[in-house]
C-alpha cells in the first residue's frame, strides 16, 4: 500500500474547505436545486432538524438523512403530478424525494488518518463530516503519528536508542483520536476531494497511476444501460447507485455488444434547467432525451413547453420565464442532424465521456476532476464506443488501497 496514506491526516484536506451548511429535510425542492448548484459529486447531504444547541457526534449522526442529487430531482419532477403543478412540486419538502440512507456519511476527527478515511470510503461512506477545529493550519510531515504523542510512545521500543521506526502497516493504530475542542463547525469532504489530493502524490503512488485501468482491475463491469428507443424515464427505475449514471445505448447488436452514444446521469443534470430537464424525461425516448429535442423534426417545437426556472441566487424563489426545453438546458449541445441520421449527431458536449481500456488511471482520474464528473465510460480499444464498463469513485479508491502493505516507515 502506497505510503502516502499513511503519512497523512483528513485534516490535510480540510484546508480552504468551506464551512458546512445544513439542508434541513424540511426545505423545499428549489431551495436544495440551488445548494446542490454549489456542491460537489452533484448531490447535497440532508439532515433533520437540529433540536439543541449542543449534540453529540451520535446524535449528529442520527440527524444525517441522505444524500440529495440531481437526478433524484429530476426524476421526481418528471411524476405527471409535478408536470401538472410546477410551483407545487418546486416547493415540495426535500424529505419526499431522499433517499434515506444514514450510512453515506460518518464524522470524523481531523487527526483521522487518510488510510482509514479511503477504508471507510471503501465501504460506502461518501461523505466525511470534520470539525473545524480552532487553529488548525498544520500539514502532515512525515509521520501522521506525530500529531498523537502518545502513539510515538507506544511505538518506541525498550532498546530504540534512534528515532527511527520500522513497522508493517498492520502495526500501526487503526484511528488517531486526540483531544479536540468541541466545536459546532464543519467541513465536508467528499470523495472528489480524496481524488484531487492523491492527483497531487502520482509520484508517491507510483507505478499505480501509470499502469492501465485494465490491468489495475478498476473496471467496473457492472453498470445499467437503456436503449436509446426506450422512453427516457426508464432509466429513472433502474435505481443507479454509484455512480448515479444510466448508459444510453444504440439498439443492441446480435453479438450483444452496445455503442453509448450518452448517458442520463446526475452528473450530467447537475445545474441543468431541472423543469426542462423533468419535461424532457418524461416525455421523449432516452436517444431523443441526450441529444436535445430542438433539432429532432419528429418533435414540433409547438409541442415543447414554455417555462424554465431561474436558479439565479437572488435570494428569492425561482421565477418562470418562456424558454423552450433545449439540448442545452440538461447540459448537452445537439448536432445539426435529426435523430438518427448518423453518427455525427453525436459529437459535442453530447458526446458521454469515455476512455479507452488500456488508458491509465492517472489519465482517467484527471478526466474526472477536469470535467467534475463522478465516474467515466470504458469503451474497446479496437472498436469505437462499444462499451465494456465504467470507473466511478468507489473502483479508484478500491484500486490505489488494495495493494499489499509493504511500506517501510522510516524517520529518516
């Protein structure tokens, strides 16, 4: 296991992470489409409403709901019933569209060491819940241990006359715990933030980042598609989890093998016309869905409604304005030909973002944080857009960690 995990704290990455601000389940659905406008992996933790001033790390952890992202919106908004009342489905409460899942996040103290974060990440938490404690600017050392002198204490042994160590990685403590002030102030780090911090130690991961996605088995062969003749709110049922993608298909061949040609996903709803957005699902196929109505002649432009919200934060509630749903309002940018009339209808911003088998992971890890995207198509090599898998957060994490241990600590 690369070193690097162990020579660092979470605290290390709390650094310039603004302070949490909570989505009370009780807020309404226009509220949580512009908070989730400033998050990160397109979704916003939800909690219940805090009933004391002061509260326990158990009692916080009772509060936490789910996560909230843009998918979940949009889907609930693509119900016949939020298309007949708009203003109605808008204020909604977010607690009848979460997920409920209070296992998505766990607190932690800043002294944490990033080895058991990627562990707990590895086991399905997505978000880590840190105190700002008062004062803290230092960076990890060397040793992430020295933040707890009582672990440099137990680590020395009877005969160490040097201050250097030497240990497997099993040795060392599962957790750091020293004392913190209490505090009611947080950061949240996600699994992006994990991401963009070990892009910045490829040298100390070395050769994982350079070695193929192939070979590393980050390939995630798991994955849901819908065909691109289906109606978009298909891809709704299937309930994608990690990551919340469905892969849009071209008509399955005879040897079973399918071309993506776009994906409807929560990153790509991410800050989309959401009224649009819900319009457009509820109402087209998932081909005509990803590439944009406006240049499908199947489709009269009579047909298409007349509203948009505006997620401008003004501090008012969302104000209606004529504008027709548009490629470009769920974020994809349609081709100047008719639906199916050729691949090239499919280039631009509709166009899914893909990588090829053999591209390495540090290629495909820079993908995701350069388009902020929670995980990437794996295609063939030989053949273009014949997909094979995707690789999400949870396959990077579970690649660069599941190395034997073998590192040797030294205090030199």
């Amino acid at each position: 296991m690369a070193s690097v995990f162990l020579y660092h704290v979470v605290g290390d990455l709390t650094v310039g992470k603004p302070e949490l601000v909570e989505l009370c389940e009780t807020e309404t659905i226009e509220t949580a489409i512009r908070a989730i406008g400033d998050s990160t992996e397109c979704g916003i933790p939800v909690w219940k409403r805090r009933l004391s001033l002061i509260e326990t790390s158990e009692i916080r952890q009772q509060r936490f709901v789910g996560i909230l992202n843009s998918l979940d919106i949009v889907a609930f908004l693509a119900r016949q019933e939020c298309l007949d009342d708009q203003d109605r489905a808008m204020k909604t409460p977010v607690s009848e569209v979460v997920v409920q899942n209070n296992s998505l996040l766990k607190q932690v103290d800043p002294a944490t060491r990033l080895i058991d974060a990627l562990e707990m990440m590895k086991q399905g938490v997505r978000r880590l819940l840190v105190p700002k404690t008062k004062g803290w600017k230092r960076v990890s050392k060397r040793f992430s241990m020295f933040y707890n002198g009582r672990w440099l204490k137990s680590l020395e042994t009877p005969n160490s006359s040097t201050n250097t160590l030497t240990m497997n990685a099993s040795n060392l403590p599962s957790s750091s715990s020293p004392p913190t002030i209490p505090t009611d102030k947080f950061c949240c780090l996600s699994r992006e933030d994990v991401i963009r911090f070990l892009i910045g130690c490829l040298g100390a991961l070395a050769p994982i980042p350079l070695s193929s996605i192939s070979s590393l088995g980050a390939i995630n062969p798991n994955y849901s598609v819908v065909d691109s003749s289906l109606p978009a709110i298909e891809a709704t049922q299937m309930s994608p989890d990690d990551p919340s993608a469905v892969a849009v298909v071209e008509p399955g061949s005879s040897d079973g093998r399918h071309k993506i040609i776009g994906e409807i996903s929560a990153s790509r709803l991410w800050k989309c016309d959401y009224l649009g957005a819900a319009w457009a699902l509820a109402n087209l196929s998932a081909g005509q869905f990803v590439m944009g109505v406006e240049d499908n002649h199947h489709t009269p432009r009579s047909s298409l409604p007349d509203f948009s919200v505006d997620l401008s934060s003004n501090g008012g509630g969302g104000s209606m304005r004529a504008r027709k749903f548009s490629s470009r309002s769920v974020g994809f940018n349609a081709a100047n030909t008719s639906f199916g009339a050729g691949r090239s209808m499919y280039r631009g911003r509709s166009a899914p973002l893909t990588c090829k088998v053999k591209s390495s992971l540090a290629a495909v890890m820079a993908q995701m944080l350069s388009h902020r995207v929670t995980h990437v198509w794996v295609t063939e090599d030989d053949t273009e857009d014949v997909l094979v898998g995707v690789v999400g957060y949870a396959d990077i994490l579970a690649t660069v960690t599941k190395h034997p241990a073998n590192a040797v600590l030294s205090g030199s």
